[in-house]
C-alpha cells in the first residue's frame, strides 16, 4: 500500500517502526522551531497541542500509519473525531490546549503537515538503516527528482548529485529537505554507476551558502541555502545518535545501581546488533563499548566505569587502521573482564587479550583530566614481538600470560 507520498509504508518496515519508538517522549511546544533536528529523534510533537493526552492520541495514530499502513486521507478519518472532540480543530483559541493565547487555525492543510512530516522522517530514518547495511554492494547515493507538481528551483540544482554513501554532503541534503518536500534518493552500485556514465560529483559543484536561523530556544543555527530549519540534519544518524545517548544512560545508570551483570548485557546485546556497525560509520559517534570493572578504574584513577568509543577514535582508526574488521570492535565489551594483560600508563589503561597463538586484541582506554569520562583510544591487532615495547614504561597491574 502506498500512502499520499508516493511510497510504501511497508518498505523497511522493522526499521521505520525501531526509528518512530525511539521518540517515546511527548514533548508540548507552541512553535515548531522549539525542537530542531536530532529533538525529533527521541520526542514526539505536534506544534500547538499542550495537552499531553491530545499529543499521545496524535501519536498513537501515526504509529499505527507506520506499522499497519494506510493514506493521509484514512488517518484524517480516524483522528478527525478524537480532535473534535478535544476541540482542536478549526479557529482555536485555548491557552490551555494550544500554549499560547493566539488564534490559531487547524485544517487539512495543518493535518496533512503532521502526517507528511512524521511519516516521511521516520521512513528517512528506516531507509538510512537499510542505505548503510547494503553499502558495501551499493556505495553511492544519487540525489532524485522530486515527485512534487511544483518543484523547488534550488532542490532542481540538485537533482543527480552522486556520492558515497558516507559523505557529509548526505548528512545535511539527505531528504525530504522541507516542509513539502517530496525529493528522493537511490542507492547505486559501483557497476550501475560505470554502465550509465556517471561519475561521483567534485566536492566544488557541491551546493555552497547558507543562513543563519535562530530558533525559538537556543543559539542560531546555520541552515544550508535552500533547507528550510528543522530539516539541514539527517534523520537516520540523528535516530543512531539518540540511541547511542540512550543506551549509554541506561548503561551508566545500571552500573551506578551496582547492576553490573545487567549492565554488561544491556551492552553485549547492543554492540552485538546490526546497527552497531552504522554507529562505526557515523560522523562524530559517541557509543558505550566498554565497562570497566570497580578495581581497575580506581586504580586508573577515574570516576567513570563505561567507556565511550568517540569520533576522534573511529576518525584515527579509520585512517590508520581501515582493515580492522568489525568484530574486532564487538569483542570491546568482553576485553576489561577477559584481560590477560593490563597496564597502567599514567591517564591510560592498555587492555591486552590474546586472540590467537601469536595475536593479541590490544585496547588503550583513557580517562579525562577530570576523571569524569572514559574512552576507548585505540583499538588494534598485535603479535607477540610487539607486546615488550607497548609494556615498556607502564606499570603491569594483571599478567595471565
């Protein structure tokens, strides 16, 4: 079934669904710019409903729309009633239901803004997951004509823009790209793009210029030319970012609990995901890939005991150490409890685990000035010569060998 998009609801479904329940909280606001790009990836709004059971039922409704299916015209059906009857619907001018004293007007038009922005999002959203799980067959990204009547000038520019999967380009143009806007993608192969001629666009024909936006909470924001606010951000790494934070809190909390066990398989279960490996590819990611145990960060002196893997690591190791496979970095959260060698070595810990007859898995943690935070420096695959010179200097506090 396709909806008043033009796409299919149920194309990606599992993941458009994971993206929508991420925003599991509601958030009232008065004007849409309270909220701006990665918000949206963990709470829920309508613009001008304050009332938390209003904001749930509009909620509930497009829910049901990404999981079951269904056009503008059959969810305006449904919610019609639920929003006349919360008299939410024509001329209103109700402090209490709006936030606001104006008057403001809700019609179809309103409606169909809030339908076509939640669904398209969180399908943006799903569609990323699946971008990033076929990019090792189908690397590049190509910027599509809009399905609009009336297509945006600029948007125009932009129609055939080629571009590996991962570029920035893609963080800030992936669409939809405004309130309306119905531009598309799709994802090439590396033999498509040969066959029909194309070439990946010089970063200099890129589009350039932006403005800077205030909103109506926070400092300004520079918008690129031709997004509207509220759209410059991709919606699929700002899901991944959200549920990063998410299960970092959660994991902090556990331990602060003295959960450990369940600590260590909310964190196992997550790096062992299939969305772990989007994370890798995230520009400036930040994820919970370690625990510590209690002895150990003391020792290092640190407050912390889960250790993120930061943008810097993933930036470093990409450049030096591109052939690392992905297990490697799944085996993180096992290293500090089945260490066979750890050192010390001043605001550093060097966690080694042998990996095979003359391999070693070899993890550098480091903790803050502060000794609030924990992150995982390096990661990287070592033989047997090579473990004297990374001991030399440190003081070794556990030797298993």
């Amino acid at each position: 079934m396709a909806d008043s998009l033009g796409y299919s609801i149920f194309m990606e479904l599992t993941d458009v669904v994971r993206a929508f329940e991420q925003r599991d909280r509601l958030r009232p606001t008065v004007r849409w710019s309270e909220m701006m790009h990665g918000d949206h990836a963990v709470a829920f709004t309508v613009a001008k409903i304050a009332k938390l059971d209003l904001l749930r039922t509009v909620q509930t409704s497009i829910d049901d729309v990404i999981r079951n299916g269904g056009t503008f015209e059959e969810w305006k059906k449904g919610i019609m009633p639920e929003l006349q009857k919360a008299g939410w619907w024509g001329a209103v001018q109700n402090r209490e239901l709006t936030g606001t004293d104006e008057r403001i007007i809700v019609n179809t038009r309103r409606l169909r803004t809030i339908y076509n922005t939640n669904v398209r999002m969180s399908m943006a959203s799903g569609h990323w997951a699946r971008i990033q799980r076929q990019k090792d067959v189908y690397p590049y990204l190509r910027y599509l004509p809009s399905t609009a009547e009336h297509k945006r000038p600029l948007h125009k520019t932009w129609y055939g823009i080629l571009l590996p999967v991962d570029h920035p380009f893609w963080q800030t143009h992936f669409p939809p790209n405004g309130w309306g806007c119905k531009c598309h993608f799709e994802q090439v192969s590396e033999r498509r793009m040969k066959r029909m001629g194309w070439s990946i666009t010089p970063d200099g024909e890129l589009p350039q210029g932006s403005r800077e936006f205030l909103p109506a909470s926070g400092d300004p924001i520079m918008v690129p030319a031709g997004i509207d606010p509220g759209f410059s951000y991709n919606p699929g790494t700002a899901h991944l970012r959200a549920v990063a934070a998410k299960a970092a809190n959660s994991i902090e909390q556990a331990v602060g609990a003295g959960l450990d066990v369940a600590a260590q398989q909310t964190l196992r279960e997550i790096v062992d995901d299939a969305a772990f490996a989007q994370f890798i590819a995230l520009p400036n990611p930040s994820f919970p890939v370690m625990i510590l145990p209690p002895a150990l960060s003391e020792r290092l002196g640190a407050k912390a005991r889960v250790a993120l893997l930061s943008e810097e690591t993933v930036g470093k190791q990409t450049v030096k150490r591109a052939n690392l496979p992905l297990s490697i970095y799944r085996e993180l959260p096992d290293l500090a409890a089945n260490a066979d060698l750890v050192a010390l070595d001043g605001e550093n810990v060097l966690i080694f685990v042998r990996s095979g007859k003359d391999n070693w898995t070899v993890a550098v943690v480091k903790r803050t000035r502060s000794g609030q935070g924990l992150f995982v420096t390096s990661v990287r695959q070592q033989n047997d010569a090579s473990i004297p010179r990374l001991l030399a200097g440190t003081e070794v506090i556990v030797d298993r060998r």
